[in-house]
C-alpha cells in the first residue's frame, strides 16, 4: 500500500522502516520541522514536507504518529477529506480526527519503541479501528504487512489496553530503574538483576502473572518488610515505593 | 561435593536439582514433615530425615533452604558444630548461624523460583559469603559446579540487592498482574501485552533503564496521566497505585 507519514518521533520512526519491510511504499514524510522530515525522509528514501498543504495526494493511509496533544490539531489541518487518515495513539479517541477527513480509524502497534533500538514488528500486536467497514479492510491489509498479530479494538478498549500497558512496559522499566538505582547506591554491577529480569518477564509468557507472584509480600513475611522498609531509610522516596507496592500485593492474595 | 539440603520448598527444591545436574552428590534432605520430605528425597534419589539428629555426618556442606523466619531456629538445633553451614537467603545476615557451626556462610541464588518452573542454573548470579577464607573456597567450587555467575557479597549488600531484586522482581510481576486485571475487566487477552512485556526486559539486556524509559510520565503529558487515572476511577486501588508511581517517574526525569 501507499502510505504517507505525519510525524517524525520514534513511532513514525519505526512504522516508516516497517511499512517498507513489509513491502508498502512510503511516499512522503511530513513534520513541521525541517531537520527531522529531512532525515527520517533520508533514511526511509522517500519526500519530504513540511506544510501539510503540500501533502502528496496519491497515498491509500495518512498516519499522524505525533503526540497525543498535538493529534487533534494536526488532523484539522489535514487538507485531504477523502483519504483515509489514522493515528497511532492508545489514548485518543478515534473521532477527534472527524475534523480531518470523513474516512477514520486508529492504527495502535502496542510495543515500546526506542529510537536507537531497532524492533522487529513481526510480533508485535497493532490494535485496529475504523469507521467504516472498508478502511478497516485496508487498514488490516496493512496491518497484515507487519505481523500476524491484528486485532479490532474500539476507543474504550483501546484507552483500557493503554493503561494497562502503562504498568506492564512503562511501570515496570521504572521498578528496573529503581532497583539500578539501589545498586549503585552500594557498588554493585545491575548486570547481577539482569538474569532475575529476563525470567520474571519469561515466566508469563506462558503463565499468569498471579500465579507466579513470588517475595516477602506475596508470602505475608512482615519480619522482611519491615527490615526492607528500615534499609530504605535514606531514600524516603524509594521507601515509599516499597511500602505501597507491598501493601498493593498483601491485598490481592491476603485480603 | 557431597551436599545435605534442609528445607524442601521452592529454593531447595530448584538447588537440589541444580547440585546434582552440577555433578555433586545430594546426600540427604531434612524436612520437618515427612511427606515433602519423601518427595524431594525421592525426586532427587536420595535419603532423607524429619530429625536434624539423624543428619548424614559425611556432607561438605549443610545448606538452610527454609524462610527467612525459620533459618535462626534450625541453625539452633544443627548438632555439627565443625560441618560448613550455609543459608540461602538474601534478607538474613550470615551471622545468625553461629548458634549452629563455628564455620558458616551464606549461599544465595538471585533468582525466582516457582515450584512448577524449570529453571536453568547456568546463567544465575550466585552470592557468596564465607566467615574463613578455606570455606569461602569450598562454596566456590559448589556455586562454580552450578553457574559462570558467581560473587562475594557480604550481609549488607546482599540485603541491599535482595530489596533491588524485589523491585526488578516482585513488584515487576505485580505490575504485570495489575495489567492482567484491567485487561480481564475489559473482557481483552493478556496475550496483547506479551510482546511489550517481552521487549521491556529485553531493552535492559543490554542498556540502562534510564534510558528505556518511555510512556506519559517520562513524557510529562499530563493529559494522559489525568485521563489514565480518570480510566481507573472505578479500582482506587490501582488508581493510587498509577498516580504514585507515575509521581516517582515525574521526580526521577522532571525534578
């Protein structure tokens, strides 16, 4: 398919290079700033603009991949009310692209995207809405270009979807970050959580996340808590982490 | 080595099988009860005891694999005051076992064992620590028999990366069940965040977690954060849950 790419953030980033893994043309790269088109233009070996009246008219989907507060604006500007136009967002609603084009959908690769990690999108699942019965036929051709893995989720599943996926990536780097932290603290190399890391995460892969929840909280052990909480004096911060997240779980399995 | 396990849970279940698939001889496992006693015994091929007095006297070392409350009080009633004796814990100091053997120390495996799991050994940190330097030798052949993995880590830092280790662990695997709930509440497969779980730890590999992370709090995009925690209003729980820890991303990356 032929497809048009608002947006040069690490979303649009990874979708360009995967879109023409999958054997898509993409015909042109729009972002306001010159230096990012540009360059995510020079890498995917397409045009460039930044002015949306500019836009290359011959695209099947235009994907705004911008911010979430930048999505609505952009859509009002977009001057082509015949084309199919999608965003790439968990959050958003579908609808605040109504103002853009009368022919919507959403098209949301639910994966973590880093701009110096390269993903292979073979696995990843990209969650689809449309508003009508046809562009969600050619957003799932596209979609089918990246992965095996097509779903059809509306709004309100999709922003449920997001938040989830808030805990199971974004919190959970946090939780990495928190424990890096207290080794340096003390010296001591992350390299010794990084096989701890790689089996919690192995461990659900096939299993439930309840059934594996393991530590001094899921066992009631209050001895060990508290000596936790005590060797976390000096960070009040970290502290309260622990203490809340402790908490959090003796009330899933202990209530 | 020749090896006598006390305890018959997760940990020493999972050691019981990683000494003999390293080539050493598991002489006897002691349980207070009978029946998990016979079990690992008979998994393992080997003798066991319910009374620390009937101890096979012919070990090298003698390894407490029981809760952390319950290490002091075994180590109390362990008669052979020359024999090396071990725990494995990350949370209790070493010395709690000089009631038990004037030669101790402390063997812990950094990993989460759930029963049901394999688990290879081979790429598991193992933290060592040893009152004289001869044993510290001996429990380095023992841990080298099992890994390429291994450490001197006295009783303070050990207790500081088994608090990391709950972070990057435990609370990491709480963070996907909370996922898991929103998820069923919504009636959608925790299989959508399969792969997002997976590249999440797969991005620590090699990189730091501060420079993986990703989402709305490291954003800033309070929109997000509002709506997000708007989404969750009917679960408190995991509301206060979300806007704490998205507090602590704001402080760490926008203080």
């Amino acid at each position: 398919m032929k497809v048009v790419i608002l947006g040069s953030g690490n979303v649009g980033t990874h979708l360009g290079r995967a879109f023409i893994a999958g054997g898509n043309d993409v015909l042109q790269v729009y972002s306001r700033r010159m230096e990012s088109a540009t360059k995510l233009a020079g890498e995917l070996g397409c045009a460039f603009t930044t002015r949306t009246d500019s836009l290359n008219t011959a695209a099947d989907v235009y994907v705004i991949a911008v911010t979430d507060d930048a999505i609505a604006d952009l859509a009002a500007r977009f001057p082509l009310k015949e084309k199919l136009l999608v965003h790439t967002s968990g959050t958003t609603p579908m609808d605040v692209l109504q103002t853009g084009s009368s022919r919507i959908g959403v098209f949301y690769p639910l994966q973590t995207f880093s701009k110096e990690v390269p993903v292979s999108f073979r696995n990843i699942p990209v969650c689809l809405e449309a508003a009508a019965g046809s562009d969600m036929q050619q957003l799932e051709i596209l979609a089918r270009s990246l992965t095996g893995k097509v779903y059809r989720i509306d709004s309100t599943d999709r922003q449920k979807l997001h938040v989830a996926a808030v805990f199971a990536c974004n919190f959970v780097n946090h939780m990495y970050a928190v424990a890096a932290d207290i080794l340096e603290e003390q010296g001591l190399p992350f390299d010794l959580l990084r096989p701890l890391i790689e089996e919690t995460a192995r461990k659900v892969m096939k299993g439930e996340p309840d059934d594996m929840q393991t530590g001094p909280a899921r066992r009631k052990n209050q001895k060990v808590l508290d000596k936790h909480s005590e060797l976390l004096a000096e960070n009040p911060e970290y502290r309260s982490l622990y203490v809340t997240i402790s908490k959090s779980i003796l009330k899933k399995y202990h209530a």
